[in-house]
C-alpha cells in the first residue's frame, strides 16, 4: 500500500511537472518565454502530428502482434496437419504392405486349387482307364 502511494504520488509530480514545462515553453506560464502566436500553433500542430504517428504506430504494432498471434496460430495448425499426413502415410505403407502379403496368400491359394483340380482330374482319368481295363477284360475273356 506504501510503494503504491509512493507511485501514485510520482506520477502526479511527473504529470505536474509536464504541464508546467509545456505551459511554460507555449508561454502561457507567468515566466513563459513570451513566444509568438504563429510558432505556439506550430509547435501545437507538431506536437498533434506526433500524437497521431504515435497513434498509427501503436495500431500497426497492434495489428503486427495480431498478425503474428495468428500466424502462429496457422503454423501450430499445420504442424498437427503434417503430423496427421506423416502418420496416415505410414498407415498406407502398412496397408500396402499387408495387401502385398495378402495378394500373394491369394495367388498361392489359386495355384493349389488348380493343381488340385489337376491332380482330381488325372486320379479321376485313372480310376475311369482303370474300370475300362477291368470291363474290358472280363468281357474279353
């Protein structure tokens, strides 16, 4: 509570002490400098010019930390994105390398059926040559 009245009375001091020396330099003080009208309306619309450059400036400096807050913003967002695609892609490299295995699983599959097939073909070929020879030599004789 101390440090904070001490600060507030600073401030007040400061703020005094401004206002006497710009009385005093616009000549409107007792010990004013006796300057002219033209060059008090001069040093006025300086001192205006100033306060609105430093008005734009802060607006700029504003507007700079927003555009930075943003892209931030947008660079966080796409760091996740890139991180979602590198782990999608190697979701698909696996994927891709199941189906390979996969395809190969069903290639095999299919040439066993066929030989299979082949084989039940010839045994059937076998067994029909094989009744052909027994009927034929039980007729024959």
């Amino acid at each position: 509570p101390k440090i904070k009245g001490y600060k507030d009375e600073v401030k007040r001091l400061r703020a005094l002490l401004l206002e006497a020396n710009r009385r005093q330099l616009m000549g409107t003080s007792p010990q004013g400098l006796g300057i002219s009208r033209e060059h008090r309306d001069r040093l006025s619309s300086a001192t205006d010019k100033l306060e609105d450059g430093n008005t734009v400036l802060e607006q700029a400096r504003r507007q700079a930390l927003e555009a930075e807050d943003i892209g931030s913003e947008i660079m966080s967002d796409l760091q996740t994105q890139r991180q979602t695609i590198l782990r999608s892609k190697g979701g698909m490299r696996e994927l891709d390398g199941n189906l390979s295995t996969s395809s190969g699983l069903i290639s095999a599959i299919t040439r066993r059926g066929k030989t299979n097939r082949i084989i039940l073909a010839s045994v059937f070929g076998m067994l029909v040559l094989t009744f052909l020879i027994i009927v034929y030599r039980n007729f024959s004789k």
